[in-house]
C-alpha cells in the first residue's frame, strides 16, 4: 500500500436530556478543530483535542508513514442534547470536505457514543452512517467510545472496529487510540473482523460503573482475562442512563479475528454474567445530612484524615450545570470550616468578582445566572475575593494530566470557614491546578465537595486517601437514584427500574 490516507473527524458530546440543549458557542468554547488545526494540536505537548485523538495520532505515527487528512473535530464533553441543526451543519461540512480528499485508506472517529440531539436519539449511529455512506462501503472505519455510550445496532453495523475505554475513572483514552491504530493497520494487512454485540435490559447508575470494584468492574476483568489470538477487543459498556433513549442498556461488544466462534462464546459469557448480577447495579451513596455532619466534625478535629464529597446530583461530568446550592447551602449553614466547593459554575458571580478585586468583600449570590434545578433557591452569602485567574490552565495530575483547558474568569471566595472555586466555563473539577492556580494548598483544605462523580479520585489521590471518598445522594439531574427520575423513552421492563421479569440472552 502507498502512503496510507485515514480521515480524522468526530462529534463528542455525553447528553443528558434533562439539561440544557448544547449547540454551536459551547462546542467552539471547548473543543473544535478542523483541517490542519487537529494535526497540530494532536501532536502538540499540551493538546485540547480528547486524549484518544491524541493517541491514535501517535498509535499511527509509531507505526509508520501515514497521511493525516484531518476534517473536523468538535467536542462539548458532557450537557443536554446537541441541537439539531449544529448536528446538521457538522455533518454537511464534513461531507464537503471529504468531497476534496479524494481516495480514503481509513478512517477514525472518536465520539464519546451517548449523544442524542433535540430530535434523534441514535445521534452517534446516525452519524456513523452517515460518515459510512460518505466514504464508500469498502474504506475501514474504526472508532473509540466511552464505556457510557450507549449502542445502537446502527453503530456497529455502521464501522468496522468499536474499542471503548476499559477504565471508569477514565485514564486509558490515550492507549484505546493506540490501540484502533494498529487495528486498523490489521484491516490493511487483511484481518476480517467478526462483532458480536448484546445488549442487556439493565440500565446501570453512574455509581455502578467503576471498574476498580463491582460486578461491572469484574465484567471487565472477565473479558479482558479471555483475550487471545482469536479475539481482538472486547468492549463493555455500562451506557448513560440519563440520555434516556430507546437504545440504553449495558452493552457488550466483542470482536474476533476467526470466524467468530470465540467472540460469539465470550460475549455470550459476559452477558450471561451481567444479568446473573443484576441486582448489583445499584447505587449506593449517603444521605446528605450525614456527609454534611461529616464534614463539620472533620472541620473541628484536625486529628481527623481529610475527605472529598461526590456531589451527585450535580455532576457536571455527566451534564449537570454544577451550580446546585444544595451541598454549598447546607455545609454553609452548618458552619463548617475548611471546606472547599470545587468548582462551581456561576459566570455572572466571576464577573462580580473580578470587577471587585482581591480582598474585596460583597455579598454574593449563587446561582444568580438562574442555571438551577426546579425548587432550588439561589443561595446569598457575605464573601471575600481570596484569588483571581483569567487564563488557560494544564492539567497536573489525574485524567487531564497535560490537557489545555480554559475555564473562563475564575474566583476563590471565602465565606468565613467554607471557600468556594467559582468558573465560568463548567469545567469538570478532576483535578486540583483550577484551585492551585488561585492560591488554594490543598494540604490544608479538610474537607472538598466536588461536582463530578468518578474522575476526582485520580485527580485528588495525592491529598485524599481511597477510604475518605464518600458519594453523597443530593438533589439534581444528574442524581443516580433512577427511580426519581422523569424518563420517557427507557426501553421496559429494565433493571433497576423494573424487577421480576427474566430476559433471554439472543447469543
């Protein structure tokens, strides 16, 4: 083969329906490249491109000669669901420019898998069917997932390789890009892929999905265990509650090199395993009054080890708006002292306090954009500005170690024993340089609540020992006891939300 040409294009976006639509500004705030642009940012020491670009660039670079053609790359990490018309527009313009490039060796996309728009949910199969019609029956595509996707048949059926992530936290996006590189250096060398893909009616919490523990966590191990030469990736993932759509339910994907015999026995395997262990897939958090008492105590008795608080209702890792005054409200009240909120998105309330200054003292209102949960009060409190940045940052430590990331104006106030990291860009707080760059030294701070639930504690493990992690069950659209939620388009019967009914595994 000459100097192979693989296409590079992709629309990332976790939807969850309950929040607000996402459309052209919050993409083009966060991640959108196009033409030569991605090239350069994926090879650059400090990228903004989604780690999996960043690895499948070098997977393809370490491998030999090859011809980025890079087309379009558009990222908004987590929100509501993608506004119909933007999600049109991507496609035409990468329909154009795919027109001038000519003959396609490959190509690779990295969406996350559980985007929905405001009128398709299968966005993700949608537009890998469209990508497939754009480029011909014949030109391999391979693409990476999150394992909170969730799998429509019209994805598989639309590409030739899905990898999704074997970690939640996620720390292997990089390795997954890696690895469909050489995978798609196999379909070169004449590999004929055999899928095998199962969905199962068990719609998992967040909560449930970590892979460090838990009967997801040994679904993994399962099927990474019984890897061999005939069996080239297994996938599994947990998929998205909160897309609520017709196509949500843990899904196993397994892809073999042979004819298919041992892909079709482990995926069946796997399968027969998650639904024997279904009744695992709960969640499992305390009550907010216990973690706020926790955290007060802890505040007074410096013998006590510091703890970090997963605000669940308001995980702005899932498409919460990470302004819930909930935690922030009840830990304020209760007078506790060296908390730290991390981060909370109120854009108006950065604005005030970089207009005031450091040092300056103002009453402050959270909450005062409105971003909020129905029920929800704004929260008023006399704050001092202890800190001010205004710049990008690089991540230290954790899942963005050495990602570029802008946060909009940021502010510390202190609210007289509880500091508060203000951003105006919902910024998922994974990892402590949004603090460190305001002056906060974490060694001191006793007690962090933060708006994200899976990320932080690679992000935070230096500080915070694994047995201080505590999941609080708070108010919010991102709230993992599914029973509280207005879902609409949930297949039924499905686990949790339905009990005493059997499902026959089709492998």
């Amino acid at each position: 083969m000459a100097t192979p040409k693989v296409a590079i294009l992709g629309m990332f976006l976790e939807s969850n329906r309950f929040s607000r639509t996402m459309g052209e500004e919050q993409f083009k705030q966060q991640v959108h490249f196009a033409g030569d642009d991605i090239t350069q940012d994926a090879r650059s020491p400090n990228p903004r491109l989604m780690k999996e670009y960043v690895g499948f660039y070098s997977g393809m670079d370490q491998r030999g000669d090859w011809e980025p053609v890079p087309i379009l790359v558009t990222g908004c990490g987590a929100g509501g669901a993608a506004d119909h018309g933007f999600f049109v527009e991507v496609l035409q313009e990468i329909e154009g420019e795919l027109a001038k490039v000519g003959k396609l060796d490959g190509v690779y996309i990295g969406n996350h898998g559980a985007m929905i728009t405001t009128e398709e949910q299968d966005a993700d199969g949608v537009f890998y069917q469209e990508i497939r019609r754009m480029v011909g029956p014949d030109v391999p595509i391979v693409i990476t997932l999150d394992p909170h996707g969730n799998v429509s048949e019209t994805m598989v059926n639309s590409v030739d390789i899905a990898v999704s992530y074997l970690t939640d936290p996620h720390i292997d996006h990089a390795d997954r890009g890696v690895e469909v590189a050489g995978l798609l250096h196999e379909l070169w060398d004449g590999m004929k892929p055999h899928v095998f893909s199962v969905r199962l009616p068990i719609v998992p919490p967040n909560v449930a999905t970590f892979t460090g523990s838990g009967a997801f966590g040994e679904m993994v191990d399962m099927g990474q265990s019984r890897l061999r030469p005939e069996i080239c990736n297994v996938s599994i993932l947990g998929g998205f509650a909160f897309s609520d759509t017709w196509k949500n339910g843990l899904t196993i994907i397994v892809t073999g090199r042979d004819d298919g015999t041992h892909a079709r026995a482990l995926a069946k395997d796997l399968a027969d395993y998650g639904w024997a262990n279904r009744a695992r897939f709960i969640c499992e958090a305390e009550p907010m009054e216990d973690a706020v008492a926790r955290i007060v105590g802890t505040g007074k008795d410096p013998s006590l080890l510091p703890s970090i608080y997963s605000d669940l209702g308001d995980n702005c890792g899932a498409g919460g708006p990470s302004c819930t005054t909930w935690m922030l409200e009840a830990v304020h009240n209760a007078g506790a002292k060296g908390a730290l909120i991390y981060n909370f998105c109120d854009p108006v309330l950065a604005a005030e306090a970089h207009a005031l200054g450091v040092d300056a003292t103002f009453t402050a209102t959270f909450n005062g954009d409105d971003w909020g949960e129905g029920g929800q009060k704004d929260h008023v409190a006399e704050a001092k500005v202890l800190g001010l940045y205004d710049d990008t940052v690089i991540g230290r430590h954790g899942i963005v170690k050495g990602k570029t990331i802008y946060p909009g104006p940021m502010a510390l106030l202190d609210l007289g024993g509880v500091q508060v990291v203000v951003v105006s860009r919902r910024v998922v707080g994974n990892d402590p340089i949004y603090g460190e760059v305001l002056g906060i030294d974490f060694s001191e701070i006793r007690s962090i609540v933060v708006k994200v639930r899976s990320s932080f504690p690679v992000g935070f493990d230096e500080f915070i020992a694994a047995e201080n992690i505590h999941f609080v069950d708070t108010p919010g659209r991102t709230s993992p006891m599914l029973k509280r939620m207005p879902f609409e388009s949930l297949p039924r019967p499905v686990y949790p939300l339905d009990s005493g009914f059997d499902w026959q595994n089709p492998l």
